[in-house]
C-alpha cells in the first residue's frame, strides 16, 4: 500500500521561509500534489510535481526528488492567512492513475 | 461557474437513520470523489466516480452507497448511521486528464451521529 509522512505541525513567524516534507511509499509513482486546507474550510489545490525539480508558483514552490521518495512545499514571506493545514497526496498505479493518497497533514501555525 | 456545491452544510443524525449528502458540480467534469476527513487527519476515499453510471469502492466504502445517473451529480448515500461516521465529508471533481493532479473540492457536509 502507499503511505505518506509530514510533520504534524510547524510552527513560524510572519515574513519567514517554511518547508513542510513529505515522504513517501508507493507502488509505481505518477507524481505528488499539495493542497491547502484552512480551518473549517475545503482543501484547495496549491501545486503538483511528476517530475524530478522545483515548480514555483507566486511565493510557494514545490519540489521532487523522485529518487529519494521526498518532496517538499517551500513557502516564502509567509503571511499570517497562511496558517492552515497542508496536505501531500500521491498518485501512483498502486491506487490507480484517477485517484489521491492524502497524507496526514501538517498544521501551518504563523505568528506576528 | 458555482464550482463543487454539497449539501447540507452541517446534520445530525440519530444511531440507525438513513440520510443522502447530495453533491453537484457545473464544471463539465467526469471524474468525481467522496472523501471523509476526521478530525485532525486527513482525507480517505470512499467511493469515486469516471462517469455517469460507472462507480467504485474507494478506501473506506462500508457504510456507503453511491450513484451516478448525470454527469453533474454524485449523492452518497448512508443507509444506516453509526457513530464512526461522524466526520466532515467531501466532494471533489476533476476532468480526466488532471484526475491525479488536480481536484476541485466543495465545502464540505459536517456529520454528526449520536
């Protein structure tokens, strides 16, 4: 089966640069996504990485190291509504090429 | 475009009670998913859908039903409420080129069974 690791919280202050890792194990890997979840609220998709490097998108980037079943969503000039959960999710043949593995979550807690 | 809409946004329900958690999207898109998401965890697949009339289990499914007679509604169906069901569910839809990729999630049904 797959499984996923993510520390379950992290903790930093407004204007800081964060990481938030993900490792994994799968049975045949397609790629990793991460999503964003605020409290009380749905999960929205922040990036997706099949191959190996960093995707950037605004202030956050993703990065894959296929080789090494690790990934890891960078956030910079962190800002306090950037408190919440985020959550990587793996796509491989194991579950199928349509569908998600979450992992746990790690609790985003931003201070002033 | 009014995305992924779920309804109820919040119910409760008595030990034994049946209840539907309806789910519309107005994307278009042919893949859709229920997930459950427990406190402090994250999301399990229950049942998910590629197309109007096709279905399967998902991760957890005991518990559940669903249907898929439009491209635009996926109801899930609890027959018989038990406490281990209380949790907040999901819908999500995603088109099939970025099913893996990229789902697009509704607000969510927060369920409470006593």
């Amino acid at each position: 089966g797959q499984s996923l690791e993510q520390p379950s919280e992290v903790t930093a202050v407004e204007g800081a640069i964060v990481q938030i890792n993900c490792t994994y194990q799968t049975s045949g890997f397609y790629g990793l996504s991460w999503y964003q979840q605020h409290d009380g609220g749905a999960p929205t998709f922040l990036s997706y990485n099949a191959l190996d490097g960093l995707e950037e998108t605004g202030r956050f980037s993703s990065f894959l190291s296929r080789s090494d079943s690790y990934g890891y969503l960078l956030l910079q000039e962190l800002q306090m509504k950037d408190s919440a959960s985020y959550f990587c999710a793996v796509r491989d043949q194991g579950t199928g090429f349509q569908k998600l593995v979450f992992g746990t979550g790690t609790r985003l807690l931003v201070s002033p | 475009n009014a995305g992924v809409t779920q309804t109820p946004k919040f119910r409760i329900l008595k030990i034994g009670q049946s209840m539907t958690l309806q789910c519309t999207q107005d994307m278009n898109h042919n893949y859709m998913y229920w997930y459950r998401q427990d406190p402090g965890m994250g999301l399990k697949l229950i049942y998910y859908s590629v197309g109007a009339g096709i279905t399967d289990k998902g991760e957890v499914p005991n518990g559940y039903n669903v249907s898929r007679s439009t491209t635009e509604d996926f109801p899930l169906r609890l027959e018989l409420a038990a406490p281990s069901q209380t949790s907040v569910y999901f819908c999500a839809s995603t088109t099939s080129g970025r099913a893996g990729e990229t789902q697009y999630f509704g607000p969510g049904t927060r369920l409470l069974v006593l």
